[in-house]
C-alpha cells in the first residue's frame, strides 16, 4: 500500500445524503477535499443547491439533487443522476436521518413509522441500488465503498430514544448483512456503519431541548451537562470529527475492512 495516497479519493464519484447542513455538508466538504467528485441530495431542495455552491466555491466537482430517501424512484434516479453528471459512483454516505425525542410509552406509532422509514428504509433502498449500480455489469460497475450512518444510540440504550434507537440498530445490522453478502458474491463493494456521540447540529440541539421538553433536564444548560458527562473526552464531537472517519472508511486504506462498525464518540460506547 503507498500510504501517501491511500487516504486519497482523486478520480471517485461519491454520493452523500442529507447532506443540506449539519454532518452530511461537512462529509461532502471532506470528501471533496480529499480529491472525490460529490454528489449531494436532500429533500431540502435549497438545502442541497446551497452545499453545491459552498462546494463549486473551494474548487470542488459537484452537482445536487432533491432527494427524499424514502423513494425508491428519486433513489433511482438520484443514483442515475450522479453517474450520468460525474461519471460513476464509488462511494455512497447514507447519512441522510431523522430524530425524535420521545418516552417510548408516549411514542406515537405514526413517528415510531417515520423514523424507521427515514433511517431504515432509507439506507436500505441506498444499499441496494448503490449495489446494483457498483456491481460488475453495474451501470457503474468498478466495486465501490457504502459507509451508513448509525449511531451510539444503535449501540446502547438512550432515554426516550427507543424509536431512533431501534432504526439505529437496524442500520448496523443491516450493514454487517450487506457486508457479508457483497463480500461472498465477490461484487467488491465494502459496507460499514458510524456511530458518532452526540454532535451539536440542528438534530443534537433537538435532542437537548428534547430532553428539556419531556422534563428529563430541567433546563438546557443541565441537559447539555448530562450529555456531556456521557462522553469520556469531554467535549461533544464536531462534524470533521465524523467526517475524517467518513473518508478513511471510502478510502483504500479501508480495503480489508467491511461490516464493521465504528465508534466516533469521544468514549461513549466504551464507558
Ligand atoms: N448529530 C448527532 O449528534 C448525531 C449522532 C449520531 C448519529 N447521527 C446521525 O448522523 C446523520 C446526520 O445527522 P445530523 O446531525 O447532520 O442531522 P441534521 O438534522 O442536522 O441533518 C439531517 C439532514 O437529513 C435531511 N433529511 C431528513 N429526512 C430526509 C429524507 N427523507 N430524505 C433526504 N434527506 C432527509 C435533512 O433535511 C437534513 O439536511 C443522521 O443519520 C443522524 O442520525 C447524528
């Protein structure tokens, strides 16, 4: 392996979802940095144009699509999109998901179904025809590299998380399975998960206020103490902290790793 390039994505296609604002912008920013060509969707249509032009400003080859992970067809033509603007796909980030802070005895059926069908059934339909298209005979057919973003929620228990918890775990096991099976097929596609901590974005501030919202913290500054103390570092995680692990798990440094799952949590999972 030459190390100085095996961190490199010079002359690959990555696709990134969700990718309007918080982790998912800063992954393609990352990304892009490290030589790819990027793609980014989110059913946020400004969102998306937005992250492109923040891209196109620093030199980046990038091109935007309004994507609702939920949909099959946009998947398809998401997919399509990229490889016909950027030609091919290598690298697919599900990153795309949603939270909502919840007691599970007061958790609705209709979020419990929301959350699932944002951070399963969207990284699942990411999986499948992110495998078709990189699969031999694929219409982009050169292997390729899926990283899904789960969560130390998909790891450990978190209060009035049950919802996003269950998805979380979901998405780990669904990437081992799709590991395993692009691994025995011989398609050369590697498939792993992320579990960041908590990160202060637009979901990490949902999740205080939730915390607040359901009397589990009597005020935010609490809440964030609480949070805080979960993670043996110290400090909550920052977007490139996900974003860095992002590029080594797309990279050939990863070659030999598939269905693993990462923990990029500042000692959460390990406490
Ligand atoms: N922030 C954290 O602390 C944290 C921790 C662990 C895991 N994660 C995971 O990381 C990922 C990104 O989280 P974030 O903090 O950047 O969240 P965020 O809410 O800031 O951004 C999520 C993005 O996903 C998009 N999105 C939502 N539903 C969509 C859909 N149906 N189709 C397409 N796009 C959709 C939103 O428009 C938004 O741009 C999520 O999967 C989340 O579960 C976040």
């Amino acid at each position: 392996m030459d190390y100085r390039t095996a961190f490199r994505l010079d002359g690959k296609v990555a696709l990134v979802t969700g990718a309007a604002r918080g982790l998912g912008r800063e992954i393609a920013r990352a990304l892009a940095a490290v030589g790819a060509k990027v793609a980014v969707s989110d059913i946020i249509d400004d969102g998306a144009r937005a992250t492109v032009e923040w891209l196109r400003a620093s030199g980046a080859d990038a091109r935007g699509f309004v994507h609702d992970v939920t949909d099959e067809t946009q998947w398809q033509q998401t997919i399509a999109g990229t490889i016909e603007a950027l030609g091919g796909l290598d690298i697919l980030v599900n990153n795309a998901g949603v939270e909502s802070g919840a007691l599970l005895a007061e958790c609705t059926v209709e979020d419990f179904h929301r959350i699932q069908d944002v951070n399963v059934t969207g990284t699942f339909l990411g999986c499948k025809h992110a495998i078709r298209a990189m699969s031999p005979g694929g219409a982009a057919g050169r292997g390729g590299a899926i990283v899904n973003l789960s969560s130390a929620a998909g790891m450990i228990g978190v209060i009035a998380h049950s919802a996003y918890g269950a998805s979380k775990g979901a998405v780990r096991a669904l990437t081992k399975a799709a590991a395993v099976e692009c691994g025995r097929l011989g398609v050369g596609v590697r498939v792993n998960s992320l579990h960041p901590g908590l990160i202060l974005t637009a979901m990490g501030e949902q999740l205080l206020d939730g915390l607040v919202r359901l009397g589990l913290a009597p005020d935010r500054k609490q809440a964030q103490a609480a949070l805080l103390a979960l993670h043996p570092i110290g400090r909550f995680g920052e977007p490139a902290d996900v974003a860095a692990a992002v590029i080594y798990l797309a990279s050939d440094a990863a070659r030999w790793v598939t269905g693993a799952e990462l923990s990029v949590d500042g000692g959460v999972v390990a406490a």
